[in-house]
C-alpha cells in the first residue's frame, strides 16, 4: 500500500495531558500535512511542514519531520476535549499527490 | 467566503445503479480532488482536476469517472454501483501556489450507501 502508516491507530487521555501521534512515510516528499477530521465530516487543514524544515508550531500544535527517517510526529499539548477526533498526515510529491495516513483516532477524557 | 460545498450529503442506491455526486469549491479554488473514505482502506484518492482537465488519477476502475466544469465545479459518477462502493466521498480544492505548497480545504462530505 502506499499509504502511510500513522502510529497508534488509537490513543485515549485526559484532559490536559498532551497527546503524540506518529506519521511514517514511503516516498520522497515536498511537504507534509497533518489534517483533523471530525466524526463523518471532511478534514480540516491544521499544520504545513515543508520537506527542508525539521519542526513548525502552531498554536498547541509542534509539528517535527525527519526526513532521513520519513517519519513526521504532531504533539497536542494541554489537550482538551474538543480535541477529540481523528488525525491524519497526508505527504505531498510530484506535481499534486497527496498520500493519507491511515489516522489516529483520539480520544479527550473531560 | 463560502467552503466547499457537497450535494446530496447522503444518499442511498442500490446495486447497478449509478450516481452523481457534486461539488463546489471556494471561489477561487481552480483545483478540485476528489477521495473515497471507508473503514477498512482510509483516504484513497480518486482524481484531481485543474481548469477542466484531469491532472491526476488514483487506482480506481473505470465506473469511477469525473468532470470539472468552466466555473470549477466538478462532479462524480459512479456507474454500476457494487456493495463495496458504500463510502464518504469527499471533496477538497485548494489554491495552487507558485512554490507548489497548496493545503486542501474539505467538503463536509456525500454518505452513498448501497444496498
């Protein structure tokens, strides 16, 4: 598959805590997404990292790649509950080819 | 600005059938992307077309097809329908910029179940 593998496919925590999710990739890259998609609806664009940048903050969110290992990770911190939904990474080659993670789904206790 | 819009938001066939699903993107937007979401295979990507042409094109058989119209909109069809084509099919455009760095804005989604 070409997909990219997200790591762990779950992760449930309490409110507060900071959440990690884990991205690894195949292919050469020109960019790296991480997209959040609320329970049947479309996803919605959180972070950019460009292949040349090894780490990007927004808000609560840090963003770290690594090309050498094709591996990406986004840390959530202070997490709350309306955080709960599933995030996926989505790699960017070529011209136009977005290739999706297969996501992690969490889970923000209150 | 208006998001990305989706019609019908759920819809229910039955096998043999076909169906058109539409989408408008946000003004401005001149690439639309289409993508099939299911449980078991995730985000799989359908095709993308930029100012009426199809640029690119994911794995699917040719039941699947589309089309993006001069004002950008695109739609889909599937023809013969199959169980196995019950999914969320979402829709995305985004703004292609000169670095070729672009981000995709999501429609909210059409639910197609087949019975």
């Amino acid at each position: 598959s070409q997909q990219g593998e997200e790591d762990p496919q779950a992760l449930s925590i309490q409110e507060g805590e900071n959440a990690t999710m884990n991205c690894s990739y195949k292919t050469s890259i020109n960019n790296l997404q991480w997209y959040r998609q609320n329970s049947g609806r479309g996803l919605v664009h959180l972070i950019l990292i460009r292949s040349n940048e090894r780490e990007k903050h927004s808000g609560r969110l840090r963003v770290t790649l690594d090309t050498s290992k094709k591996s990406s990770s986004l840390l959530i911190t202070a997490s709350r509950a309306a955080d709960t939904a599933s995030y996926f990474c989505a790699t960017v080659s070529g011209t136009y080819k977005y290739i999706f993670g297969t996501g992690t789904r969490l889970k923000v206790l209150a | 600005k208006a998001g990305v819009t989706q019609t019908p938001r759920y819809l229910i066939k039955t096998r043999g059938q076909q169906v058109t699903l539409s989408c408008s993107p946000i003004s401005g937007h001149r690439s639309v992307s289409w993508y099939q979401q299911t449980p078991g295979q995730g985000l799989q990507f359908l095709f993308e077309y930029f100012s009426e042409t199809q640029r690119n094109k994911g794995n699917f058989p040719g039941r699947f097809s589309g089309r993006q119209f001069s004002n950008s909109r695109s739609e889909m069809n599937v023809s013969t329908l199959e169980l196995g084509d019950s999914a969320l099919y979402l829709c995305a455009s985004s703004w292609v910029q000169s670095s070729g760095a672009n981000v995709l804005t999501f429609g909210a989604g059409s639910r197609l179940t087949v019975l």
